[in-house]
C-alpha cells in the first residue's frame, strides 16, 4: 500500500508541494524477494574436454579393463527420449563403471532446472542419474532413474534401454512407465500443474532466460518424443566406487551431488514400477 501525504504553504507565494511516500512492509518483502532473486546464483561448468570421450580412470586399472569400461560405458547408454518442448540442454554427461558390480551409473548435468532458479544460493544446475545393470553377456538386465527423491526400478532385458526425461525438472522415468506407479505426491500431473499455478517459473526469469510456464495440454507434458543418444554425449567414463572428484573436475564444483549407487539409499526409497 502507498501512502502519499501533500503539504503546501498558504500565503502571497506558494511553495511547491511535497509528496511522501512510505512503503508498507509487504511491498517492502516483495521488493527484497525481487532484488534478491535478481542476484540468483550462475551456473560455472568447466570447458568440456576437447575430445569425446576423454575418460578418467583409477590408477591401478589395467589397460584391458579400461578399453572394456569405455566400450560397456557407450554400448549400454539409455536414449534419452526428452519432452518435446524442452528448453534446456544435457551440458554434460558422465559414465560411471562399478569396478566389482555389473553397473553403470551415468550422471546427467542439465544446464538448469525450472524450479528455484531465483533462490539465492541454489544450484544453478540440474544433476540426475540413471542405473544400468547388465548381465555377463554385457546385455542390458535392469534399470534404475532417479526421480525427485525416490529410485524408481524395473527389469530391463536384451533391449536398447530409454528413458523418458520429464520437461523443465529432468527427472527420469523408465520409458513408458505406468503412471500409477509413480509414488504419491510426486506424479507427472502435479508436477504439470506446479508449472502453471505456482509463480517460481515467473521468478526464475529474473536470473536467466527460461519459461514462465507450461501452456500447453497434459498429453503435450507427456510427450516424449525427442531423441537424445547419449552415447554420443559422453564427456568422461570412470572406473570408480566413489566418483566425485571426477564428476567435479566435470561438473563443477557445485553440483546435486545425487546418490552414486542405487543401493546406497534407505530401502524405502527404491519404488518398483512397470
């Protein structure tokens, strides 16, 4: 509310009218939200390596292990089926190889989320990482992604494996996944009325070029039908348990910093779906 008050001086000469105005303090919070979203955190991702893939091993891998790693690492990468709309990039992508168990974790680095981008501090990227277990034929057995909190699981056999990126967020769902197995509270239709009733979207332009919302039909949010290979977007494979030094060297010091293994979370956390 403004409050503007007018003083004038009566007589032969008049002297030129004051005006004061004094800010309630709601409009003097949304001033600070506005100033302090405009200072928004900026994403500083190190140059991508000149060559593709240009993979970091550890030290006591021989040579016959490596050129296995980085040959799994590409053979049993998911396609990425993004939404149609997407306005973000993939900026980088790594390939963790397991040394003793037959996994592969790949760790995907979107340039930003469309959620709290105007939040001072925030991560100004986005990090989600998809599981793929293969088997001794080297053929892909089962899936694990990472979606908002929960590891979703399911089989996966002798197939290419492809996983559905959700629109502006990036989590990840194994293609085609029924719909009501996705856990309550985190389903794709409230997350497709997130983007249009809340006014995140509209702050986060403040710091950087985005969407203020999705204006399209529930059947366009669910529209998975841009390829993205990500073989042919790998920027480093490792051979590690523990690979966050190199996904820093990769991604920034200041990332999400996910959950490296899918069995390195509580239990309850690991949903099974079809």
């Amino acid at each position: 509310m403004i409050n503007a008050s007018r003083k004038t001086t009566q007589g032969r000469s008049h002297r030129r009218s004051r005006v004061t105005i004094s800010v309630t303090p709601p409009l003097r919070l949304a001033a600070a939200a506005i100033a302090s979203a405009a200072c928004g955190p900026v994403a500083h991702i190190p140059a991508a390596p000149a060559a593709r893939p240009a993979p970091v091993y550890r030290a006591d891998a021989a040579p016959t292990a490596r050129a296995n790693a980085t040959h799994l690492a590409h053979a049993l990468a998911p396609v990425l089926m993004r939404q149609r709309d997407e306005r973000f990039a993939l900026a980088r992508a790594v390939a963790v190889v397991h040394p003793t168990q037959p996994v592969i974790a790949y760790h995907l680095l979107w340039r930003d989320d469309v959620h709290g981008a105007w939040i001072p501090h925030t991560i100004p990227t986005d990090e989600e990482v998809v599981w793929v277990r293969y088997d001794r034929t080297g053929a892909p057995a089962a899936l694990w992604t990472y979606w908002h909190g929960t590891i979703l699981h399911t089989p996966w056999t002798g197939r290419q494996v492809v996983v559905d990126v959700q629109w502006g967020k990036h989590g990840s769902l194994p293609h085609r996944v029924r719909q009501g197995d996705l856990p309550r509270g985190r389903t794709l239709n409230l997350f497709y009325a997130f983007t249009f009733v809340l006014p995140d979207l509209a702050l986060g332009r403040l710091t950087r070029p985005g969407p203020l919302g999705f204006f399209r039909s529930y059947g366009r949010y669910r529209d998975f039908s841009d390829p993205l290979v990500l073989a042919d977007r790998i920027d480093t494979v490792v051979v590690a348990r523990d690979a966050r030094p190199a996904l820093r060297r990769v991604f920034g010091r200041n990332y999400s910093e996910k959950p490296q293994w899918p069995w390195r979370v509580d239990l309850s956390e690991v949903k099974g779906v079809t």
